[in-house]
C-alpha cells in the first residue's frame, strides 16, 4: 500500500486487516503497521471535538474509533489529562501508538520476578520515551509500560491494538508496592 499523507481510519483499518492476515507474529504485525498508524494519526481528519474528552477520575479518555467484531483490531483516540497518566500495566495484545497533539512520557517498566505469585509483581525502571507528534512507539503483548502528561497542555494519542484492551487479561502493577491486579478501563 502507498501511503498517503492523509490516511483515514478505515484506509488504517483495511492494511492493519491485511498485514494480521499475512502474520500472527506480534514484531513483524507492529513493524508493518507503524507508519500506516502514523500517517493517519498526523493527517487528524478524523479528530474531532469529543475526542478531546477525558474521565478525571480516571486520568484520561479512551475513545472507541473502530473495533472488529470478536473485539479484534480496535482503534482508540486517547486524550491524556494534564498532569496525570496510567500507571505501569500491560496489554495483553500488540499495539502501535502515535502522538497526535501534546506530549506523553512513556516509561518502560521490565518484570524482575517469575510472576508465580498471585497479586505480587517486581519491576525495574526501563527506558523513557517522550511522545510528541509523529512519535510512533510499539509494545508486544507482554510489555510493560506507564504513561503521563507532565504538562500543563492535553495531550492525545492514536492507539491501534490486536484486541480491544478489556477484553484480553492484563494487569495494572505498581512498582512501589509490588503488587499486581487487574486493569479495566473505561471507553467512551
């Protein structure tokens, strides 16, 4: 497929549904779809004003855009509070994420235990990625990461993943206390 600047969510969907028909692996599925996910979340046509919305009791919004029936391939517009975030969780999927406006800081976080214990988990601090615009980062299935709005500004994301984030197990962790349990977002 030739990209073009302005890549539409449904031109997204249709290669994210070729290249997951051509591969289950998680790496080749992520480095096929960075720049297409890219390309749309610069072109922005499909922004609109509700996008911008957030939950402050939750930190930020998670706006459905597309998902596949058996909840696979579901595209999300994430809009980030200032000065709040996610905690460190995984994603029980694969995903492509692209800043759309503002900056995240994304922190990769790196499991130290065997995950054996119920409800325990240990982690170690990992890279930092700031998220601007353009900014593409990936995660596997099994990837650990937390993000923040450390500004005073909105910040927005465009997410691609292989399944609809709430309905695969994943866990929200936090560091300090060691523990683990499970994350469920609400989407609007």
């Amino acid at each position: 497929m030739t990209l073009s600047s302005a890549l539409s969510i449904a031109a997204l969907v249709v290669e994210a549904r070729t290249v997951t028909a051509s591969t289950a692996d998680p790496a080749a599925i992520v480095a096929a779809l960075s720049e297409p996910l890219r390309a749309t979340a610069l072109s922005a046509d499909w922004l609109t004003p509700e996008l911008r919305g957030a939950l402050p009791e939750q930190g930020f919004g998670s706006h459905l855009l597309h998902e596949e029936p058996g909840h696979d391939l579901a595209v999300f517009c994430v809009a980030w509070l200032p000065g709040r975030g996610a905690p460190a969780h995984n994603h029980g999927t694969w995903g492509v994420v692209c800043g759309v406006e503002g900056t995240e800081t994304n922190t990769a976080w790196r499991r130290t235990d065997d995950g054996s214990d119920p409800g325990h988990a240990s982690l170690a601090r990992g890279a930092v990625t700031e998220l601007i615009r353009g900014t593409v980062v990936t995660v596997s299935p099994t990837d650990i990461h937390s993000v923040e709005n450390r500004t005073a500004s909105l910040s927005l994301s465009l997410h691609l993943y292989g399944r609809h984030l709430n309905v695969v197990p994943r866990s929200q962790f936090d560091p300090v206390a060691g523990t683990e349990k499970p994350f469920v977002i609400t989407v609007r």
